[in-house]
C-alpha cells in the first residue's frame, strides 16, 4: 500500500461489491474487475479496457494494486518448482507446483512466517511476520500456472502459515479461485490445511462452499502433540475429534488427517494404537507423511519399513490410509527452507 491507499487485493467479493456499490457503479461491473484481476492477472488498472474510462481512473485514485515479483525459484529434477515471492512491502512467501500428468497442485501460503511453532517445520522457527491479502495468495497460484504454463487443477492452503488465523482472507481466496470469473477451480479440488484451530474448523463446517478440509494431526496422544505442535496445545484431542466428527456429518465429505512421521517421537505402537482410536468410527483419511529434513531441527525420517507398518495397520482397522508421495525432495520442497536460505 502506498500513499494511505487501499491494496485492492486487499478486499474479499462482498467488499468488491461494496466498493464499486460506492462508486455508483451497476454490478455487472464487479465481475469485469474479477475477471481482470484474477482470471487475466492484469498489472494496473489502465489494462482494463471493457471498464470505463473514468471508471479506471477513479479506481486508480482510490487504490493500488499490488503484484507479487518471483525472488527466487527452484526447479526439481520431478518437475516441482518452489517459489520465493517478494509481496510490495518487501516481505517474502513461499508457494509450490507440483505437476502430476495433466494435473497442477499449487500449495500457497496464507501468512508469512508462522506462529503455530510445530516443531518439524521451518517456517515456524521464525514465528509470524503477516498475514496476507485475498489477492496476494491468488497471485501465488496464478504466478506458478504462468510460470508452469499450465492451467491450476487443485490448489492448497497448506504452505506458510495458519489458514485459519487468517480466516476471513484465505476464504475469500478460496472464492475468487472457486469463481467463474477467477480461476475456475472446483470447490472439491480447493483443500484448507489447519494445524486444528477449532474455531476455524467449526466454521468451515457451515461454509456453503464444497471445499475441503486437511487437518495436521501428527499424534493422537494429547501429550506428545503438545510437544510437536505448541500453537495448538490449547485445543484437546477429544474436542478436535468431535470437531472433525460433525464436520463430517454437516458436510457429507471426508477430512483428511495430515500424520508426519517422526522417528523416535511418534512412531512407535503405541502412538499407532492411539491413531486408530481416534480415526475408527469417524469418517476420515489419513496420509502419512514421512517427515523432511529441515535445518534447525532435530526431526528425524523413521524407515520406509515403518512407514508401511503404520499404513498397513491402518487399513488393516478399516481406516482409509495413504503415504504421501514425496515431491522436490532436492529441492527443500519443505515450507520455509527457501524463504531461510535467502534470508540468511
């Protein structure tokens, strides 16, 4: 933001809706800004040729219109490629592409920085700088489909960040993604990932959206995710259970519960019991991921032995299960390492 102005990415619909309502102008002409904005990506407001002349300069007066500008990338011998984003006040985000046939997963953040401090993640050891606009997590997604040259199938809001501390602002991306007049992507391929805020999750639950919702769960022992995930000890396991429990029965879709194994903290049979117990009777998926190694932390991979151990015993229970297949492992493909690397 420059000059008091507004960034106009800064705004959700309704608030689009309700600033051009300001200006006098007829709603037809919000789909023409968000169509300009996010399906085509413009870079000012003089692109927008179907608007008005005086319509352009007058939104020209009242906002600014901030652009991401890549800092740095990396491209993995599979095909994923990790971005490092300059926002306009200089502060930095990480976003990921991953290609899989004719298929494009983009991973956004939410926030820049983190202030959930798991453990086994590196964004987290900086704690929280901001949290982001609407528009600069779309940005993300519409920079790695341009880069990649590619249309977006699925995005994720598992990069940096907290999805839901930032709630409002990653639900209107969510929206403008979803749109017709943004980037045309289903609402069952629009997936939330939270470390488990249960306010958020309980909100989500009621949103009219088909979006989905990935939950970091990493141990079903209240005791030993305490330790891995200090941001959200405040919440018990039994009542992020019943959460997750009714969002389910609300919505009809299945919540997937993120377990990164830690070797030598929650991988042993016992912590797999405990997994069990929490899943059995509830509708849910559980994709084990085998954690990475980030610098700064003592996280260590348990063996690939393990790994189908946990996966085997899971199904075995009747729980649907899956191992992650793992994507930019050269490249530190972990949220965080890049945004560290360039700040070092």
């Amino acid at each position: 933001m420059t000059g008091g102005a507004t960034d106009i990415k800064s705004l959700d619909l309704p608030g689009i809706e309700r600033a051009l309502a300001a200006l006098g102008q007829p709603r037809f002409r919000v789909r023409q800004l968000v169509r300009w904005l996010y399906a085509r990506g413009v870079a000012g407001f003089d692109e927008m040729t179907d608007l008005p002349g005086a319509l352009r300069s007058e939104l020209a007066e009242r906002f600014t219109l901030g652009r991401l500008s890549l800092s740095a990338r990396e491209v993995s011998a599979d095909g994923t490629r990790k971005y490092l984003w300059e926002l306009p006040d200089k502060t930095t985000v990480e976003s990921v592409g991953i290609p899989s046939g004719d298929r494009l997963t983009v991973c956004f953040s939410t926030q820049a920085g983190c202030a959930m401090g798991c453990t086994f993640c590196a964004t987290g050891q900086d704690g929280l700088t901001r949290s982001l606009l609407p528009g600069e997590m779309v940005d993300q997604v519409l920079g790695a489909a341009a880069d990649m040259n590619a249309r977006v199938s699925n995005a994720v809001a598992m990069g940096q960040g907290e999805p839901f501390a930032n709630y409002d602002a990653t639900l209107g991306a969510l929206r403008f993604m979803n749109s017709p007049d943004g980037l045309e992507i289903g609402a069952r391929h629009l997936t939330v990932s939270t470390c488990g805020l249960l306010p958020g999750i309980r909100r989500f639950s009621a949103e009219p959206e088909q979006f989905t919702l990935a939950v970091s769960l990493h141990s079903a022992v209240q005791s030993t995710r305490d330790v891995l995930m200090p941001g959200v000890a405040r919440y018990p396991l039994d009542q992020l259970r019943e959460a997750l429990a009714t969002y389910g029965v609300r919505t009809g879709r299945r919540p997937t519960l993120e377990f990164a194994l830690v070797a030598g903290s929650n991988d042993s049979d016992s912590e797999l019991k405990a997994l069990i117990a929490f899943c059995r009777g509830m509708l849910c998926h559980v994709n084990l991921i085998p954690v990475n190694p980030v610098t700064g932390s003592d996280a260590r991979r348990p063996d690939d032995a393990r790994v189908r151990a946990f996966a085997s015993a899971l199904t075995s229970a009747g729980i649907e299960c899956t191992i992650r297949t793992e994507r930019g492992v050269d490249i530190s493909a972990a949220c965080g390492q890049l945004r560290q690397r360039h700040r070092a």
